[in-house]
C-alpha cells in the first residue's frame, strides 16, 4: 500500500444526524493515492461538501477513519492535518489586502512582518498577482479572486488541497481557463488535489480520478475514461452523460450473446460476459455510448453485419453543436436515444426531422448496467 | 439628466425635508440667532448683535471642567459599551447555533427598555444605596464593615446608569455588523491554523468596525446632550455641559444658554466627525 505523505484513505465513513435517523454520506470507502487529482462528483445535496469538509476537518464523521499518510486525523485541527481548503465564494478576507490574505497563515504562525511578506511575494507571483498585491478583495474580478484564493491556501505547503465548487462563481469562458490553471498548479505543487464539483465535464476534464455520487453513496470511482466509457448503472450513465440508456427484457440467450426486446424497440443483441448469471425474461438495463451510434436508411437493414445491431426510429430534433450534430430518435420512451454524428457524415446522409432511420451500433460498444 | 429623473428625485426626499425643516433646522436656526442677541435679563430679547454671550463661555474655567467631566463619562461609557456590546454580540452571532434562540436572547436584550427611565434609575437605589442590596451583603458576609459610600450618588453610579442604558445601542449595530460576515470566512481563518483569540482580533474586529462605529456615534450623542441622568444618578453632585445651560434657562438667561448649546453642537459633530474618520461607514456597509 502506499502511504505516501498525501495518500487519503476513507475507511468507512458517515454522517448522521439526530442518532442516526438521517445521514448526509454512509459507507464511504475509497483510496486516493499521493500528487493525484481527484474529482467528487454529484448533485447538490449528494453529500460531496460533507466528504471534503470532513477531510479538511471541519465537520467530524459520526463513523468510520480518516487516514492521511497512513494517520488517522479524525479529531485533529485543519492545521494539524496539514490540508488547506478552498472555499466555495474564496472566503477571503475583505479587510485585508491581496498580501495579507496571502499571508495570513503565517501571521497567525508567528512569523514576522519582513519574512511573511517574502514568501507571500513569492506565491503572487506564482499566480500572475503582482501588480494587484495592495488592493482588496473587492477590487478583484472574479478570477483574480480564485488566484489569491488559491495562493492563500497553498502558502502553507499543505499535503492535501481540497477545492469546493471552485469554478463555480465564474463564467463559462473563465471557466475553462482556469480548470486548465487548476491542473498545471497541481502538477507545480506535486500534491493530492480534492475538487468537489456538479459540473461533468469538469471531473472528466481534470481528474486521475472521479468519483461519482448520489444521496451520501459513492456510486463509482475509478479514471475518467472508466466512468464516461464504462458507467457501472443506469445512475452513473444518465448523469455523467453521452450515453443512450435502454431497458428491456430478455428475450432469449445464446453462448456469448442475448436477445433484447423492448417497449419501444424491436430485438437488439447484447452481449454478455463469461459466466453471467441472467436468465430469460430478466430485466436488463444497457448503455450505448451516443457517439458510437451511426444512423442510416433503414433499406440498409438487411445488409449489416453479424456484429451490428440497429432499432428503428424516427429523427425527432436535430441541434448542430459545430464538429457534430446531435440527432434525437423517438426510440426510447422516456429516456432521449441520441446519436452524435460526424458533422461531414451528418450533411452527407441529409437527414430531417421526421425521417425513419436505422440507428446501429456495434454489439461490443454495448455497456451492461448494474 | 432628464427633468423627469430631477422631479422623482426631489420628491423622493420631500418627506424626509417635511420632517427635518420645521423640527430641526428652524429651531437650530433660531437657537443660533438667539445666541447672538442681548437680553435684558428677565427673559426679555434686544435685537442687538453681540459676542458677549460666547465671549463669556470661552473666558468661563467653568466651561471646561463642565467639557472634561461629560467628557470623561462619554469615554468611559464608550469604553464599557463598546467591551459589553462586543461579547454579546459576539456570543449571539458566533455561539449560539439556533437561529431562534439567537432571536430570542437578542430580544432579552431589549427587556429593560420595557420600563421607563425614570423607573430604571430608581431601582438602582435599593441595589447600590447605602442600606442597598450590595452593602448590606458585603457587610454580612464580613469583607467590609462600612458601607460603601461611592457605590450610589456618585460618578460610579452615573457610569453604572449609561452603561445600562445604552449598551443596546452598541449590540444592535455590532450585531448587524458581525451577522453579515461570512461563516466561510471564518473557517478560512480556522483553516489557516488561527486560534479563536486570532480569529476575533484579526477577522471579527476589523469587520465589525462599522457597527462599532456606529454604536460609538449613538452614545456619544446621547451622553454629550445628557443632563438628567447625571443629576439623577450623582444626586446633584456633578454637573455637566448641558445641566449647566439647563440651569441658564431656568433663570431666564436664554442667549447665554442658546451660545452653549451651539457650542455643544460643534463639539459633538466634531466627535462624529473624528469617529467617521477612523472608521468609513459609508465604504464598509457598501462593501
């Protein structure tokens, strides 16, 4: 195991209130190994905040250790932890200037007047603050603010960095720009980076790992890739997106493969893994990646090959996104089929709304759901 | 500026100039004329135009031992309302979790005031007189054997009798002041590895300056333009700026008495001014 100075551990932890007749997170276990980035991600009152709240020390799990560097911190002050966190509106302080701010921690460590000073000059540098050093916080936009933010938590040499909701308060342009800042500041410092965010494309863009949540439960953790490519439920593919999800039941099974029927769609093959257990006329939730979906006449039916499968539908909205164009089929009830085409491939097959396609896929892009 | 915007903008501070012409600035005006005309002595006024009046107040050492002992109470008051405002405020804000519970104890902040001044002063007597509450018990205890002369009718009890009055006036704005910062700025003191005693100096301090500056104008005001309480709770023993020019109407002298009054006016927008310059209220509500 590596027990690497910011390698977290979560062994078990929970929240409850009221003597446990109701809890923000239950049953947390995960590892996060030393210099990665970790994303939690989930919607608002998922129980994400109170992890890394929980972690910086502000909150005491009900259950369960916190270990950092192989130490259990539970019980111990943020400054003993040797964490530093982020918070969600910068919580800067509107007395002092850009340098106080910075070096308030080392004020409160007694270091004097000439030395802080120094080392916060150091760090404004570092984030592109010099010139806004002597105003306040107020006279900042908003991502100069997340700069001095940033410094202020990074002053100390933490271990652990813990970002709530970081990019929130900024505009989509800004946004994007910083994330890539985020990154190459985390690389700079070579410390574990804990980032609580709602935003998908967020945790997928940043992170070594995501760990998606719901109602105080970690749904799935793993890379990026794992959890966009390969969600492990219907929950995980729904919110981090991209993927088309189908329910059906099955209607025969055959060596590797079993047939599909749905409500809204005919017979489509799936695939199953060596040593299943599903039986005929069990239920079975699916997820068919949205770019891995191309449309075609439906007269081509007959001439696909053995590792394709298709439904039938019709093109019920078109909406151009610039390199692809995003096509919704009337396939699934109450869940959106959409097929992201090339935009070339899109202008070539000439498609509007109303037409009956052929949706197909290849049999082994077809990920099973818990 | 179009004239449209102009005439919204007049009568948006018509009302408040309905209020403040005839009650406040006639009356200053013709205190000021007042204080610059000869009398005759028996309440009668000659329009003659005269220094006299002012010349007699700045050549008086009366004056200024009058200044320096309102002074002195203004100070003190300012210094134990300001001390008191500060913990209560701070233990309502930062330590009681419940809202409502936070409501409720402020709300009991407010109970003496629920009663008349007059009756607030009296009730001091059976507390610190001389056969009160606090001398009888120290003496049955034994830690004294006489009683204790300073504790009523005394420049203690005038202090004790400020301080009760107007701590309320420094809870309100420093409450207000420190219920408007951000809890997330304190745990981001409290992350920074600050003690509590850091967190209060370095953070709450700073940012409740506004309310405290606030409270400090209030009571300063109040004391500087006091009479009763001092002739009350001093039991005639002291006096002060405005008991003095009280005295001067009472017995007809109407100029010399309007000379001090504007006189105390300048004084007392001097000590706003000199609050207002230490601390930008204007910048710090705004901010």
């Amino acid at each position: 195991m590596n027990t690497g100075k910011g390698h977290i551990e979560l062994a078990g932890i929970g929240k409850s209130y009221d003597d446990g007749a109701s809890f923000a997170v239950q049953g947390i276990n995960l590892k996060i190994p030393d210099g990665s980035y970790c994303c939690f991600l989930g919607p608002s009152g998922c129980g994400k905040s109170t992890i890394l709240r929980m972690i910086a020390g502000h909150e005491d799990p009900t259950e369960g250790k916190i270990l950092i560097g192989g130490e259990n911190v539970v019980g111990l002050a943020p400054v003993e932890r040797r964490t530093a966190m982020m918070f969600q509106s910068y919580a800067l302080f509107p007395h002092l200037s850009v340098r106080d701010n910075i070096a308030f921690a080392l004020r409160v460590r007694g270091l004097s007047v000439k030395d802080r000073n120094a080392k916060a000059d150091e760090m404004i540098e570092k984030v592109h603050l010099g010139e806004f050093a002597n105003r306040l916080p107020g006279q900042l936009s908003g991502g100069q603010q997340q700069r001095v933010a940033l410094a202020r938590a990074a002053i100390t040499e933490p271990r652990v960095l813990l970002l709530d909701e970081p990019l929130s308060a900024l505009d989509e342009h800004l946004r994007i720009q910083m994330r890539a800042e985020l990154r190459r500041m985390q690389k700079d410092l070579g410390i574990t980076f804990i980032h609580v965010t709602h935003t998908q494309m967020e945790a997928i863009a940043l992170s070594d790992i995501v760990v998606v949540m719901d109602k105080g439960h970690i749904r799935q953790a793993g890379s990026a890739r794992d959890i966009y490519s390969a969600p492990r439920d219907r929950y995980v593919a729904e919110f981090i997106g991209g993927q088309n999800v189908l329910s059906g039941r099955i209607s025969d099974i055959d060596k590797g493969t079993a047939r599909l029927g749905g409500d809204t769609f005919g017979q489509i093959v799936v695939p199953l893994p060596e040593g299943h257990r599903k039986s005929k006329g069990e239920k079975l939730d699916i997820a068919i990646r949205r770019d891995d979906v191309d449309l075609r006449p439906v007269a081509a039916q007959p001439d696909l090959p053995p590792s394709a499968t298709s439904i039938v539908g019709r093109v019920q909205a078109i909406e151009y996104q610039g390199n692809y164009v995003k096509v919704q089929i009337d396939a699934a009830e109450n869940d959106d089929f959409v097929s992201f085409m090339p935009e070339r491939k899109f202008y070539e097959a000439g498609l509007t709304v109303g037409d009956a396609v052929l949706a197909v896929w290849d049999i082994q892009h077809t990920q099973l759901l818990a | 500026m179009s004239p449209g915007r102009n005439l919204v903008g007049w009568l948006n501070v018509t009302p408040l100039l309905l209020v403040l012409i005839p009650f406040f600035v006639i009356p200053i005006c013709v205190v000021l004329a007042v204080s610059f005309v000869e009398t005759d002595g028996f309440g009668g006024l000659y329009p003659v135009f005269t220094l006299d009046n002012y010349a007699m107040l700045f050549r008086s050492d009366l004056t200024l031992r009058l200044y320096a002992a309102t002074l002195k109470f203004t100070l003190l008051t300012l210094l134990f309302t300001s001390v008191i405002g500060f913990w209560v405020a701070y233990f309502l804000v930062f330590h009681v979790r419940s809202k409502l519970i936070a409501m409720g104890l402020f709300l009991v902040c407010t109970v003496p005031f629920w009663t008349s001044n007059i009756v607030r002063m009296i009730s001091w007597i059976p507390l610190l007189g001389k056969e009160g509450l606090i001398n009888t018990g120290l003496q049955g205890v034994g830690i004294i054997n006489e009683p204790l002369e300073f504790l009523l009718f005394s420049s203690f009890s005038v202090v004790v009798a400020y301080v009760h009055q107007l701590t309320i006036f420094m809870i309100v704005p420093i409450f207000n002041s420190m219920a408007r910062i951000d809890k997330s700025v304190v745990e981001a003191a409290l992350d920074a590895g600050a003690s509590r005693l850091d967190i209060m100096r370095m953070i709450i301090l700073p940012m409740s300056r506004s309310g405290i500056a606030l409270g400090a104008i209030f009571v300063t005001s109040i004391v500087m333009g006091d009479f009763f309480v001092v002739k009350v709770m001093s039991g005639g023993g002291t006096a002060s700026v405005v008991g003095a020019f009280y005295e001067d109407v009472g017995v007809l002298q109407y100029p010399t008495a309007a000379a001090s009054a504007i006189v105390l006016t300048l004084v007392v927008m001097l000590l706003v001014a000199a609050i207002l310059r230490v601390v930008d209220i204007r910048k710090e509500i705004t901010q």
